[in-house]
C-alpha cells in the first residue's frame, strides 16, 4: 500500500438527543472522517473519534486535526507500507500524546488492507490474532446511560433500553451518586441484562465516604465497576480489587500493551474495556485483547460516540473471540437521525449487531452525498 491521498473532513453529525455539556446543550457531534486513497485507487474510510472537548482524555478534535494535518499525514503520506503493522510503529514513536488522531490514519489503512485482500475487516484481525481465529458472526450489545436525578425516569429508561433488547445496562456513577436510585435500578435490571456502573476515575481510596460507597455499590452484586479511581492508579486499583467482590473493569487507565501488562502482573481489574481510538489503533487493540486472552481477562468494545464508520471498526474489533461481554455498539438510530453509511446499523430483539464478516473491508458503503451535505471544514493532502 502506498498513500497517494488523504482527505481530512469535519462533520457536524446530528445528534437524536441533544446532551448537556459544561458549556451548554449540544445537538451535534464534531467528527473528523478520513478519507485515504492508495496508488491503485482503492480507497477506505476511518473517523478519530476524539471528543470537542477535553474531558475523557486531553485530546480535542482541534487538537488531533492539527496532529492528523502538520505531524501524522506528512509522515504516511507516499511511503509504501506492506501490512498496517508497519504504519503502527511508523507513527508510534513521533506521536505518542496523540492515539485517536494516530488510530484514525492506523486504523483507516487496517480497512485499506483488508478491502485490497477482498476480505472482511473481522476476518483479517482474526487471522492477525494470536492463534487465529474465525470471526464471531453477530456481537452482543448493551447500552450505557446517564444516572438521571428523577428514579422514575431513570427506570422507564432501563424498561425502553430492556424491551429493545439491550443486553447490559451500564449507568454513569460518581460520589454524588444516589444509592437508592441505584439500588432501584438494580432491581428494575434484573438478571437478564447485568447492570454495571461506571465512576470514570472519579472515586479516591483515600476519601472513607467514597470507599463506603463503593462497599455498598460492591453489596449489589452488579456485573462490574468500570475505572472506579483515576486512570494512573494502578497500584491504588489493585489494593480495591482486593477489597471488592465485584470484579474491576478498566477503561481510562489502558492507553497501552504495557498498561494491560502492568495491570495483569499488579493484579488491577478482572475486565477491560477496549476503546481502539484510546490505544492508538487496531495493532495496540488486537495485541492487548491477545494478553488479556492468555492470562483470562474478558474485554468488551466500549463507544466513543461514532458514527457508521468507526461502529464498523468497533464491530470487526468485537468479533474476536475474547470479546465476550456485551459492548457499546449500539444501532444508528440509538444516537443519529441519519448516520453517514448508506445501511444503518441495526440490533435485533435479543440485543445482537450482525458482523459483516462476508463482506469486504469494514463492510459499510459511506453516503458521501449526506457527509458533503454535514462537512464545516476539509483539507485534501496529496503524495507529491
Ligand atoms: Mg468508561
């Protein structure tokens, strides 16, 4: 593969439900899609899923397209790459602080590689993964969602989220939280769908109120605590899987092979939750899920709130055979009025997205008619 062009656009995606932000309501998602054109023509298409701005890591969408246009195209741009391994450690050491910009050129030629092959993207990372192994055909789905100060609207949520089939609800905690509401919740979830909870770093061992409350979440049983302390507290994370029945899962604090490892060896979670984008691709993702394989550690997909194009990367991503927890891959319609493929994404009644394992590349056609119609800026970068 040899990169003869890469378009960079921004889109302001519409949103189904506008949602509250630090600086007011917001009705519209900032994505960058990536569009890369190889010497032969064949092109594929990959978005960075970094946010507006910086609240789940440091990285912007401003940010990573400054990265994505002066660091990381003018560093793939023309070279010859025989597999997307090889664009992985090109841009690893130049752009460390930069994953999600880096994931969406890595990831990009991952789908490149696979349509060139006239195989699936889930084949083609199954056949990378150690040991091999033929892509699961659907994935199971669960959905997260906001912990709502009203239980009853809370629990209509949990019912609407159950009938269409969802099959684990994971609810946003932090110290403010109301346990009663959560204990409602718990009950309103049932068995059918575990409930798991997710403090996004927001707990300290050190404070005895926060270590009662997680004693107490701990009480219900709940399927996992998803990334209760801060993303660099290993050792800390370790010291309260000792103390909890309820298995850890770890989100923030995997940015790396070398983080799975450190929280493998110290022991720091039972569970993780892949995100491609915040390990720097496909290459860092598939190589984690391999470790967490061998030493018996189950990953699921999280979201980062994509549209079709990176869903479809999630999809192939989650079809590897350690993925065994239900992740957040929700259908289109769950967060866009129109995605920007030309098939949405659909789940079926038992909560399962099928896998486009027969289908060549990441396995969705880009409506390019409906992105030109959403794009608020657009740059072209061509091989000289
Ligand atoms: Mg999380």
């Amino acid at each position: 593969m040899q990169l003869a062009s890469v378009t960079l656009r921004e889109i302001g995606l519409p949103l189904v439900e506008p949602f509250r932000t630090a600086t007011g309501m917001v009705d519209t998602r900032r994505l960058i899609l990536v569009e890369l054109t190889d010497g032969d023509g064949t092109t594929a298409w990959s978005e960075c899923v970094a946010e507006a701005v910086p609240s789940y890591t440091a990285e912007t969408v401003d940010g990573a397209w400054t990265a994505l246009a002066d660091l990381i195209i003018p560093l793939v741009l023309g070279k010859s790459f025989t597999h997307p391994t090889d664009v992985h450690s090109a841009l690893w050491s130049w752009v460390p602080d930069q994953p999600m910009a880096r994931a969406a050129v890595e990831m990009g030629m991952w789908g490149m590689a696979a349509t060139r092959r006239e195989e699936s993207l889930a084949r083609f990372l199954g056949r990378i993964s150690e040991r091999g192994a033929a892509p699961r055909k659907t994935v199971a789905t669960g959905i997260a969602l906001g912990m709502q100060s009203d239980a009853d609207e809370l629990l209509d949520r949990i019912r609407l989220a159950l009938r269409d089939g969802y099959r684990r609800i994971k609810l946003k905690v932090s110290p403010s939280l109301d346990l009663e509401i959560l204990r409602s919740a718990c009950t309103q979830t049932g068995t059918r769908a575990g409930l798991s909870v997710d403090a996004n770093g927001s707990f300290s061992l050190e404070n005895k109120s926060d270590m009662a409350i997680l004693e107490e979440i701990d009480a219900l049983g709940l399927s996992m605590i998803e990334q209760p302390l801060p993303a660099n507290a290993f050792e800390q994370h370790a010291e309260l899987q000792n103390r909890l029945r309820t298995p850890i899962c770890l989100d923030e604090s995997i940015a790396s092979d070398a983080d799975a490892e450190l929280m493998i060896r110290l022991r720091s979670g039972r569970i993780v939750n892949m995100k491609p984008g915040r390990v720097g691709g496909l290459t860092e993702a598939v190589g984690i899920h391999d470790r967490c394989r061998l030493a018996e550690i189950p990953l699921w997909c999280g979201g980062m709130l994509e549209s079709g194009i990176g869903r479809a990367y999630n999809v192939a991503l989650a079809s590897l055979p350690n993925f065994t927890l239900p992740g957040d891959i929700s259908p289109s319609s769950r967060y866009w009025e129109r995605d920007v493929i030309t098939e949405p994404w659909t789940m079926d009644q038992s909560g399962m997205v099928t896998v486009p394992v027969d289908r060549p590349g990441i396995g969705v056609e880009v409506d390019r008619d409906f992105v030109d119609s959403i794009v608020t800026r657009q740059a072209k970068f061509s091989a000289s």
